[in-house]
C-alpha cells in the first residue's frame, strides 16, 4: 500500500498546495468541499454535499461494517510568512495546523481503497470548523453527526500532522488521547471608589487576585492526583484609570479534563472558588460554556494501526504518545464509535514549524505514508482482522 501510495505523491502534494493556497475558515470552507466532492465523485464514491453546513461525505461499497476516515478542512485566521510558492493567497488567513495536509491523505486514501475489493463500506467524512464554532457555540463535528454523518459507523480513524515529529515516525496513545474543554466566563463584583480611599471600596481588583488563587488551588487540593486536569487564567480585565478602583473585573479561564466525572468535580469547585468575592464583601456572577468532549482511543484501533504503521515503516518507527491536554471535537465522533487518531510525523528538516504560527509548514513526504496508513488500516477493519492473523 505504501509502494502505491508513493506511486501518486505528485497528486498528493498538488492536493495539499491547492488547498494551501485557498485556504477557509471553519463554516466557509465552500471552496475547499466542492474541490474534495468533484474528487470523490471521479473515483465513484457517492458524495453527499452541505453535510455539517459546508462537509462532505463520501461512500464506496456497500452494507455493513461501515469505516469511516475523518479530515477536517478548516484554515486558521493568520497572515502566512512563508515565502513559498505555495504561500496562502487569502489575505489573513492559513492552514497553519495541516488540515490541508489531512484533506490531501484522505484523498489520498480513497484513492488506493478505489482500487480495491472489499465487503462492507468506507465513508469518508470531509469535515468543517474544528478550530471554531458557530454562533451556536457547536463546531464542525456535531454538525455533521446532526445530518446523519455517523450513522451505522462500526469504527472510525483519523490523523493529525505534527510538525515536530520526523517524516516516517508514527505516535499513537490508547485511551484518553486529548482533554475535553471548557470555557469559564466570570464576573467579579465591587463597588468602585477613588484610589486614595480603598477603604471606602470593595476592590474586585484584590478580590479576583485572590479568587485567581483559589481556582489554581482547586487543582493541587481538590482533583485526585491521578485525573489529569487543568484550570488556565487566560484573561483579567477590569478599570481604565490608575487612580480608580472600578466596579468589577471579568476574567475567563479554560478548563480541561479527561473525563465527567473530573469535569463535574472542576465546574462545582470553580463556583466554590468563585465564593470568595462573597467571603471578601463583594459578590460574582459566571458561566461555564460546554465545549469539546474528551477524545480517547479505543485501544483495539489503536493496536491496529500501530500493526498497521508497523508493517509499512518497521515497528522501530511507532512510538508511544504521551496524554497532552490540548482538545480537539474528533472526541465527537468517537464517543459514538470506536475510534482512534493517529500523530504523523511531518517535521521540515531545517528548523521546527510551530503549530498555529504563521511560518507553519510541513515535509510533503508524510503525505503518502498518512495515505496508505489510512488506506490499510480501512481495509483491515473492514475485514474485522488483525494485522498479525
């Protein structure tokens, strides 16, 4: 599968540049489906269009296991600085996480399994708006389960770039893979004075520093050690003048967890460390803004494709991921199926490209190893195998 993979690098990476240079935003990305639908639809998949707003799915064969592969398609609001011939040509906008690089994989794999004969089907989900929501607050991947994208799914894999990883090295984690996702908006209220008189105030400024070290210590003395958590401040706004203590300050924070029971155990003890403005005279409101779920592997994927990743490469190049506590709405999908995501290595030689930066870039060598990865791993869970069988 890899050989044959090799075989249409050139088109892989024609894929990848085009979509590079035309990048969308998440809900936008009309350009980019009707690239990917006119693709599939000249392989003979049946392509359905506008799934999730502006996704796509594609299906080859027929009856039942149903596998799907997940890329998602969406760009990232920054001005691109690499001087590339490829170089974005949308004004303030980029791939700079390799979404492009996902689309150009999954093509690239429907391309190999169309040349294959295999029971059951393969269904391709082309997604829109991982990085964003909507005025909803919903992204890309519960917009598309909405409009029936996961129906009958047996399985579902995917892959995700990672610039700091070298061309040919594959990571893969079992279970909890990435953190669910809040988001905390809060308000503490005072009452506002003249600075040369804080004692005639009640200075929301003092009392969110504390209420700022409450949160933090939610997390050293009430969260078990062994549940991976994290509570981030990652904005204080409050007053104009140097000389006046305003009326409130608002602040927001990202909350992150690996399951419901942690998330449940944070929200009830963000409300506890909010009640210190109320200890310390003052008062608050706040809302907690339900975002992705967390994403775990199911462990029997993920022994496949590193079977799979090992047959291709050599086992030598798959490697053991450590939990990271960054989110990502594929946990959507595989909380409806068994599921995995695999980490490809797509690292450019002279120096790292960080992701979401506006030098991001990749090797276009991983490109045909995403392919026939993904392409092999279909295959192998349409037949209900194991590798090793």
């Amino acid at each position: 599968m890899l050989r044959q993979a090799q075989r249409i690098k050139d088109q892989l990476i024609e894929w990848r540049r085009d979509l590079h240079m035309h990048p969308e935003l998440g809900f936008e990305e009309s350009r980019t489906g009707a690239r990917v639908a006119a693709e599939m639809q000249a392989m003979n998949y049946r392509v359905r269009t506008r799934v999730g707003r502006t996704g796509v799915v594609a299906e080859l064969g027929t009856g039942r296991p149903i596998i799907a592969v997940r890329a998602d398609m969406d760009a990232l609001p920054i001005q691109e600085q690499n001087n590339v011939p490829y170089a974005s040509q949308v004004p303030g906008v980029m791939h700079a996480c390799g979404h492009d690089a996902h689309v150009a994989c999954a093509l690239g794999a429907a391309t190999l399994l169309h040349a294959q004969d295999f029971a059951g089907t393969v269904r391709f989900l082309f997604q829109p708006a991982e990085e964003i929501e909507d005025e909803e607050g919903v992204s890309g991947a519960p917009r598309m389960i909405q409009d029936g994208a996961m129906e009958n799914v047996d399985a579902i894999i995917a892959l995700h770039v990672d610039s700091s990883m070298p061309v040919g090295d594959i990571g893969l984690i079992a279970g909890p893979a990435a953190a669910g996702v809040d988001t905390l908006y809060a308000t503490i209220l005072g009452r506002g004075g003249h600075g040369s008189k804080p004692e005639s105030t009640v200075d929301p400024i003092y009392i969110a520093s504390h209420v700022v070290l409450a949160l933090y210590g939610i997390l050293a003395r009430r969260v078990p050690a062994n549940r991976p958590a994290v509570i981030s401040v990652g904005s204080i706004h409050g007053g104009q003048a140097n000389n006046v203590i305003p009326e409130e300050v608002e602040l927001s924070a990202t909350i992150r967890y690996t399951s419901s029971e942690t998330q449940q155990l944070l929200h009830s003890e963000i409300e506890r460390a909010l009640g210190v403005a109320r200890a310390m005279g003052g008062d608050f409101d706040h809302r907690i803004v339900i975002g992705y779920p967390p994403m775990a592997n199911d462990p029997d994927v993920v022994e496949l494709i590193g079977q799979v990743a090992g047959g291709l490469l050599g086992a030598d190049r798959v490697g053991h991921l450590e939990l990271e506590m960054g989110s990502e709405d594929f946990g959507f999908f595989s909380a409806l199926a068994p599921g995995a995501m695999f980490i490809l290595g797509a690292k450019v030689q002279d120096d790292e490209r960080q992701h979401h930066s506006p030098r991001f870039d990749i090797d276009e060598g991983c490109l045909p190893i995403g392919a026939a990865i993904l392409a092999e791993a279909v295959l192998h869970l349409l037949r209900g195998e194991r590798v090793n069988e």
